[in-house]
C-alpha cells in the first residue's frame, strides 16, 4: 500500500517528537535531583542547567507547535506538508546550540582532569564546527525550504552530524584514556577508576552513536525517516549533561550522605577543581598526583581527600571507614 504524503512527510517528524517528548520529562526529573541535591553547586554550573532547560523547552514547544500546525491547522494541505515553515528551521540550529554547550562543558572537564591543551583544543573546534553547521543547516532551510530540495545542502548536515559523533568519541577517548593510564592505584581504587570510565565512555557513546544513526539513516534513506533520530538529538546531549552532574551523588562508599558540589568541599577544593591544602594537585606528567594524608571532618572523624574535576565526580565519604585506604582518583 502506497504511502500518502502526511505519513511520509510527517511521521518521522511525529515519531521523533514523541521520542523528544519523553526524554524532556527525564530532563526536567534530572534538573529537579540536581537542584535538590547540589543547592551550593557552582553558579555557572546552575546557568548552564538552567540554560540547557530552558533551551530544551523552546525546542520541544517549537516541535510540538509545527507538528500541529501541519496535521491539525493544514490537514489535508499537501502542499504545505511539502515545504518546511520558520518553526521546522529552528530545530537544528536549537539543537546545534544545547549540543555544543553540553560538548563545551566536556571540553573543559578534559582540561581540569588531563590538563592537556591539545585534547581540550580539538573538542572546543569539534563543538563550535556542529554549531556553526547547525546554523547553517537552519539558514538553508529557511533559504531552500522544500523537503524534496534537502539534497542540495546535504554537505552542511553531514557536516554538523559528522562533527557531533567525532566530538563525542572524542570526548569519551580523551578522559577514558587519562583515567586509565594513572597508576598506583589499590585495588579498591582501581575499581573506583573503572567505574569512571565505564560511565564516562557511555555518556560520550550514547549521543555518538545516536547522532551516527541519524547520520547514516541520512544518507541512505531519502524519506525523512532520520527525523526520528534527529529530533531527539538534542535531549540526549542534555540527559547526559545531567546525569553526570547527578551521578556525582551517586557512589556513596561510606553510607555517609556526603557530597561533592560541583568539586568545591569543606576540604579545601579550588573552583578550578584542584585541592588546596591536602596534597593533591596536578603534576606536569598530566596526571593527578595522590596523597595518603588525611583530613578531618567537623566532627574529628578522618576522611579521604575528595577527587575533584572528574568527568563522572565521585562522593568518597566515608571510603577510609570501610576499606582504610585515603587514596583518591582524579
């Protein structure tokens, strides 16, 4: 049976926008944990999540608003299903933006944890080559808005999408990598470490592979169908962003309810994420140096040095009880 011109016009976009609409409900339960639980967090910490919420917002209303417009208020148009409006261009340069922003914060994790200027450069370019694309993508729908034309700036998407999933790898490889090759680590440590990088290298894989499905489904499939990948792009950047903030929270291995703020503690941390007066600070082999040297708590009782500028931070109160060991892992 044929297929007629609102099912392959619109369903990706319908299917894709319900996908989007999920993952912003999880958006909005991240946003509240976070607040809840990291109220002294870092300001720009807190403007970089409310920016990305109200990001999220514009661009699930603006999906919502353009797939009514197009099976509502033109039902039974064909020849408006055949042309995108102003609100269908906002989408890629709405999720340029909350993507290079997640990416941007990464970039700046890498440069806290590895202190390696190249690594944090190339993700900096990858962001800001998606961003531009992305505004490009959106300026030649605006310019070139009928479906079947698509294919005359394909290179621009390719473009954006391309730089999204390097970024992304590129992301996951660089703090995979670091956290891997420090050593002198316990055992207890090391499974810590591992932890980390487990996390670490979903979040980057996660919307790296999501942004190359939507790439290849781009190329090969000349439907549309990849709107049901691409609309959603966005909230996946944004979930992540959230879910590492949250897992900061996460690990407790003390049964204490101690926890990280954004890397800034009692003990000491700097707002540049290194520790000030217990030893820990960053050597120039790019890799954290450790200290057995333990602090005390306000109520005397000894404590592990807190890591900070991890891209998955920990919440180690409480580690010296119940394994005896005050080493910690940047």
């Amino acid at each position: 049976m044929a297929k007629n011109i609102a099912e392959i016009a619109l369903g990706p976009m319908l299917i894709g926008t319900l996908l989007d609409i999920l993952l912003y409900g999880i958006m909005i339960a991240q946003v509240h944990t976070y607040f809840a639980t990291f109220p002294t967090d870092r300001k720009w910490f807190k403007c970089l999540v409310l920016f990305l919420l109200v990001a999220d917002t514009a661009n699930v209303v603006f999906d919502v608003v353009y797939v009514y417009r197009s099976l509502i208020l033109h039902f039974g148009d064909a020849p408006y299903l055949m042309k995108a409006d102003w609100v269908f261009a906002t989408d890629p340069v709405m999720t340029g933006i909350i993507a290079s922003s997640v990416q941007f914060f990464f970039a700046w994790r890498i440069k806290v944890i590895t202190n390696s200027t190249l690594a944090t450069i190339f993700v900096v370019l990858g962001a800001f080559t998606g961003l531009l694309a992305s505004i490009g993508t959106s300026v030649a729908i605006g310019i070139i808005p009928d479906f079947i034309d698509f294919i005359k700036f394909e290179v621009i998407v390719i473009v954006w999408l391309g730089a999204a999933v390097i970024t992304d790898v590129s992301i996951a490889v660089a703090l995979a990598y670091y956290l891997k090759s420090k050593t002198g680590f316990s055992s207890t440590s090391n499974d810590i470490v591992n932890k980390i990088i487990r996390l670490t290298v979903q979040t980057g894989a996660i919307t790296a592979i999501w942004a190359a499905i939507d790439l290849i489904v781009y190329l090969t499939d000349n439907t549309g169908t990849h709107l049901i990948f691409n609309v959603p792009l966005s909230k996946l950047y944004s979930n992540s962003l959230m879910s590492s903030l949250n897992t900061r929270k996460g690990w407790n291995f003390g049964g204490t309810e101690g926890a990280i703020s954004g890397g800034l503690t009692s003990g000491g941390l700097t707002s540049g994420g290194l520790v000030s007066g217990n030893g820990l600070t960053r050597g120039p082999s790019n890799a954290a140096n450790f200290s057995s040297k333990k602090r005390s708590s306000k109520n005397g009782r000894q404590e592990a040095p807190v890591p900070a500028g991890c891209h998955e931070m920990l919440d180690i109160e409480g580690l010296d009880d119940k394994y005896g060991s005050t080493e910690t892992i940047v």
